[in-house]
C-alpha cells in the first residue's frame, strides 16, 4: 500500500468515524435545547415555530461548541475501528511509522479546525445574533419588530430603524421617518451610530437631515445631536447581545474601545479567548485521541475507548468551566483562565505522546 492510497483510506475511514459522532451529539443537544425553549411557548408572541427556527438558527454555533468532542470521540471511533479489525497493525508491519499514521489524521483534523474558525468568524454570529433578538422580541411581547432589512419600532408618527447592533450594543445605520396626521412625510434623518448614554438618551453622529415642506426638500448636516428614543430600559436589554455572539474580530475591537473608556471587559475578553481556543482545543483533541489507538487501550473495544474519551472530554469541560467561574469571582486575567487547562492538556498529550511514540 503506497503512501497516497494509505492516506486516502484513513481519510475516508476519519469521516466514517466523525459524521454518526456529528450527528449523534448535535441531535442530543439540539433536543436538550429545543425542550428549554418549549418550556417558554405561550410567553409573548413566543410559539413552537419559533422554538424550533431558534433551535436551527443556533446550530452552527452549537457545533463549534461541540467541536472538541466531536473531534476526540470521531478520531476514536475511526481509530478504534482500525485498531480492532488490525488494520493499523497491518500499517505498520508493512513500514508505515505512527507518526505517518498521526500526519493523515491530522490533515483531516486541520480542515476540521479551519471549518470551525470560518464558522466562528464568519456564519454564527450573523445567525446567533438574529436568533436571539428574535426570542428576546417574541418572549417580551414588545412591540420592536425584526425584519431582514434590521429592527423597526414606531413613536407616534416617527418610525424608527436601526439596521445594525455593531459589537452587540451600540445601534448604527439609524433612520428616522417622520409622518404628519395625513401620512405625509415631513422629515427625514439618517444617523450613523448612536452612543447609548441611557436607554431614554442617545447621542446621534454623523447626521444628515432632510425637511420636507410640500415640494420644497432642505438638508443639513449635524456632527450630533442628543435624542430621545422610545425604547424603554427593559427593551433596550433585550437587544443587548451576549458577547458569546460575536465574532472573534469584533470582540477584539469592542474590548480596545471599552479599554479607552476604562469599561469592565472581563466578560468580552473570556468570550474573545474561549473563541480564539476553540479550533487549537479541537486540533488538540485529535492529538489526545491518537494514544487510545495506540497505546494500552490497543487492544479494548470501541466502547470502551469511547467511554475513556468522553470522560476525558467532560473532564476537560468541566475543568474549564469550574476555572472560568473563579476566574470570574477573583477578577483574573481572562487569558490565564482560559489558557491554564488548555496547557494542562497539552502537557498529558505530550507524555502520553512520548510513552508511546518514542
């Protein structure tokens, strides 16, 4: 068997291993989810429909939080399979060395991690973000709509669009329409970004204002102007996103300006890391799933290297969600939070690399 056509093969029995894992845990959180979010139908406009477009809506991200696991428990599943039925011994009789073995595995863990990263930066958290305003409007009864277009919400005759919520809280893209008695248009004002001093207060920037009186149209320009918004403090809340929504570029750039405003960022900062991780904790996963193939648990079943890699895995959850919560409590850096059982892992993989492997 020729280098290339042994590659292929691992591939191919890699996907073999990872898609019945994909599917198993996104179908058991998925159902977990949805049932919370049936608990809530017949609160506001919140229906079953609803429920279940959250549900879906929030998928992508619900598999780049499961990627770790997904990762180790797909990689022995696929190795455990070889391992059992000789296939990896075979391997090597035949001159092919573990770390060629762990080469292959590792170009396929690599798009694994590479499909994670672009998902994080770029599909959940356009989807997330909507997803949750969506529950938060319905769940509230509040009488904001979203459309495709941005958030809409009416003051009288003043109709009110906020196209974006950059960074989770601060409105940009604002226009402002107003009607006379008649339906009549007699103003109209575009607002680039708001600064949200208070949910009754905003300063609008970067102002074009249009006046309309019959055929006559004037325009002026305002650098800013204060501006009473409709929104109460409680619907202000609602569309307030968690800082989990963002992207991981935008949760740099909010925590820089928060930092220039000596604002608390600890929040955004342990977000920012957790997404910086999660492709390097997914890559790692597949690094820790390699020994189960190859070491003591050689010769045991599927099950259970299955059941040792899931212990492993909510260990490793467990140990960093229990870490995040002091972290939170002591006021420490959000980056040794985070990376602190990062490293702890590495240092096992490593040893247990050096065990087997040398």
């Amino acid at each position: 068997m020729t280098i290339p056509i042994l590659y292929r093969y691992l591939w191919g029995s890699l996907l073999r291993g990872y898609l019945p894992v994909l599917a198993i845990l996104l179908a058991v959180f998925s159902l977990f989810v949805f049932v919370e979010q049936v608990e809530e139908v017949g609160n506001g406009r919140y229906t079953f429909w609803a429920a279940g477009e959250f549900v879906l809506l929030t998928l992508p991200e619900r598999f780049v939080v499961l990627s770790p696991f997904i990762a180790l428990l797909g990689s022995i599943m696929a190795l455990g399979g070889l391992a059992n039925g000789r296939e990896l011994l075979a391997m090597q009789a035949g001159g092919i060395s573990h770390y060629q073995i762990a080469w292959a595995v590792m170009q396929v863990g690599l798009i694994f991690v590479v499909i994670v990263a672009c998902l994080e930066e770029y599909v959940t958290p356009t989807l997330d973000q909507y997803a949750h305003i969506s529950r938060s409007l319905a769940l509230s009864n509040s009488q904001v709509y979203q459309g495709k277009q941005g958030l809409w919400f009416r003051e009288d005759n003043r109709f009110i669009r906020i196209k974006t919520l950059k960074y989770g809280e601060i409105p940009q893209d604002i226009d402002i329409f107003e009607f006379n008695h008649q339906g009549e248009m007699v103003a109209y004002m575009y607002a680039k970004e708001a600064d949200v001093q208070n949910p009754q207060k905003w300063v609008l920037g970067n102002i074009q204002k249009k006046t309309i009186d019959g055929p006559r149209v004037s325009e002026e320009t305002i650098s800013s102007l204060v501006w009473d918004s409709p929104l109460n403090r409680e619907e202000m809340r609602l569309l307030t996103l968690p800082a989990s929504s963002l992207a991981p570029s935008d949760l740099f750039r909010y925590i820089e300006i928060l930092e220039r405003k000596n604002q608390n960022v600890l929040r955004y900062e342990l977000a920012f890391w957790e997404k910086i991780f999660m492709p390097l904790k997914t890559g790692l996963m597949i690094l820790v799933a390699l020994p189960f193939a190859f070491g003591p648990l050689r010769s045991a079943t599927t099950g259970k290297r299955m059941m040792l890699g899931g212990l492993v895995g909510i260990g490793y959850y467990l140990t960093t969600e229990i870490l995040e919560h002091v972290g939170i409590l002591l006021g420490a850096s959000a980056f040794l939070t985070i990376t602190i059982p990062f490293l702890g892992i590495v240092l096992a993989t490593v040893i247990l690399w050096w065990m087997y492997f040398s």
